[in-house]
C-alpha cells in the first residue's frame, strides 16, 4: 500500500512534468480507489474496512500524497460513484462524507458519476438512466458543501450543459461520449451558445480547419437553408 501511494505521487510528478494544469484522482467506476470505498468490495477488518472512516482511509492517504506532490495553484480533482446504486451500496450520505474530507485535504472539484461495483458504470438498474441523469449528484454536493463540482451523464447539447450552470447544479461540465461522437462538440456548442458572424464563430477553431470552415460558412449563409 505504501508503494501504491508513492506510485499515486510520482504519476503526479510526471503530470507536471508533462506540463498538465489539472489532474484528477478516479475513485469511481469499480477501480481500486472506489473498491477500498465500497461495503460491497471492502470486507477488511483492520483499519482500512469496516466503518466509513476506515473505508476512506486509504483513498484519503492517496488524495493526500497527490496534493502534496501537486502544487497549490493547480485544480485537483477526485472522481467519484456518487452512489452504487446497490443494496447495501455506498449512498449519497457516504459521497458527501468523502467529499468533506476531500476538501480539507486541498482537493478543489468533485466529479460526480455513479454505478461500477458489480455492474456497469455510470448507472445500474437502480439509477434510472435519463438525459442529465447524473447532474443531481453534482448538485448536492456543491449545495451542501459549497464545493465545486462537475456533472457528467447523458449531458448531449450545449443548452443542456448550459442550463445546469446556470441552475446552479454544478460548476464544470463533463462531456466523454459525446465527445467520442463528435470530436468539435465544444466548438459547436460554443457557437450555439454565443452566435456571431462566421469570422467570430470559426475564428476559434484550429487554424488548419477554421480558414476553411469560415469560407465554407460564409457560402452557406449566401446559399440560405441546406435541402433536405
């Protein structure tokens, strides 16, 4: 375990090295971190099982060495399963637990996904899947521990993302197969979002695509709505 924790710290080292700006620790999904939370996977009986607190303990003790070995002016994430969405699973009460001691350890922004122990991640049978399903985890966390958080799940159009935002559910949002689907989602999104002429739409794009892109704009503004 020890090696594991120094393991944690020297990824993290090489993050910084690499010149990332933010990393983010995975405690969800199944994955070891998230094994160590769960009653359903943690059967320990010495001081990493048992209670909530020795269930934490160890991702904690990784939480810690990454901050240490990350600097203070750089985000830190942790990725949770806000719920396993299993009997006798870790619940919303426990996320919100770990959350709390993740914020006095420095971290800056909980992810918020679910399911992953036994079952797919990101939901089970017992988390009805819907557009945004995910979105009150993220919620609740930020309204209970005024801490950041990021909504992830079914999250497909910029509105969508946008309303969350502005509802105050969360801070960040996640988008992952919807990015796999369609690779410029952030450049569409952000021309839905803040419309302009075609020089301002596609003058954040690439500059290998965005010269082209703007020429192909302005002759569709000229030729009026595509057929069908």
């Amino acid at each position: 375990m020890a090696d594991i924790r120094e393991a944690f710290a020297t990824a993290t080292r090489r993050a910084l090295a690499a010149g990332y700006e933010a990393i983010e620790v995975h405690c969800a999904h199944g994955y070891l971190l998230h094994q160590f939370l769960s009653p359903l996977s943690n059967t320990r009986n010495d001081e990493y099982g048992g209670d909530l607190a020795g269930r934490m303990r160890f991702p904690l003790e990784i939480v810690r060495a990454v901050r240490e070995a990350w600097p203070e002016n750089l985000p830190l994430f942790v990725r949770i399963s806000a719920v396993d969405g299993a009997d006798g699973g870790w619940e919303m009460s426990d996320s919100v637990a770990y959350a709390r001691e993740c914020q006095k350890l420095g971290v800056d922004v909980m992810d918020c996904s679910s399911g992953g122990i036994g079952g797919s991640a990101t939901g089970s049978k017992r988390v009805p899947r819907g557009y945004g399903f995910q979105i009150p985890y993220a919620a609740q966390i930020r309204r209970e521990l005024g801490m950041k958080s990021m909504a992830v799940g079914l999250i497909i159009g910029p509105q969508q993302a946008e309303a969350a935002l502005a509802a105050g559910d969360a801070d960040l949002i996640a988008v992952g197969r919807e990015g796999m689907n369609n690779p410029n989602w952030p450049l569409h999104a952000r021309a839905v979002l803040e419309p302009g002429t075609t020089e301002e739409v596609f003058g954040c794009w690439p500059p290998q695509h965005g010269w082209w892109m703007e020429k192909r704009g302005a002759v569709m503004n000229a030729l009026g709505t595509p057929p069908a």
